[in-house]
C-alpha cells in the first residue's frame, strides 16, 4: 500500500493533534495521531500510548512533543521515543508527505526507531 490522505493541509493548526484512521496493508484500521509540531511540520505516530493505552491525539502538542493525558507521558513527534515517564517504550512513527494540499501517510512503512 502507499500513502493515504489524513487530512488538507490547513485543517491542522500548529501544536494541534487529531486522530486519523487509516487503513493497514491487511485491511485492518490503524489509529494515528497526525500532529502538526510547533514549526509547522507534519509527523505521525501511532494514537495509542505505549504506556496507557490511550489516544496520544487527545494530549497536548508542545513543540516537537505529544503529552498523553491519562500520566503525562511525552513522546517525541518525530522519533516515536519517550522522554517523559512513565512510558519507556517508544510508539510507532509514519512517514508523512505533503503533496500539494494533502497531508499523507503511509502506515505500511513505520520508521525504524534507533
């Protein structure tokens, strides 16, 4: 599969978060939280915290950080890593395209994190 559309490009404003489903390359739905960071630029990583298995989308954005609102985990927008306990397990990043006025995802393809 390749990348699929999550949203136009001024549908998110900077610092802001939202849940997209997109579809997985065995048909299943795949959760992602598409955040704009405070520079403007898009990532995506999975929606569910590694730690509390709840929506990082529904967290706070702060710069390049994502905040899980259920323990206050923080998670590295463009790496998946955590740096903020309690999670210590990084979550699953996407690469992310902007062709024109769409954002894409392609969430066949997560990056490796180091």
């Amino acid at each position: 599969m390749t990348a699929q559309f999550a949203c136009a490009v001024d549908e998110l404003a900077p610092e802001e978060a939202r849940l997209v489903e997109l579809t997985g390359v065995d048909g299943a739905p795949v959760p992602v939280a598409l955040v704009r960071d405070g520079d403007g630029a898009y990532h995506a990583l999975s929606d569910v915290c590694s730690h509390g298995a709840v929506s990082l989308s529904d967290g706070e954005v702060e710069g390049c950080l994502v905040e899980c609102w259920l323990h206050g985990s923080q998670f590295d927008v463009r790496t998946g890593k955590p740096v903020q306990l309690p999670a210590t397990r990084p979550v699953p990043v996407y690469p992310v395209t902007v062709e024109g006025d769409q954002v894409m995802v392609d969430v066949d393809a997560p990056v490796a994190v180091a």
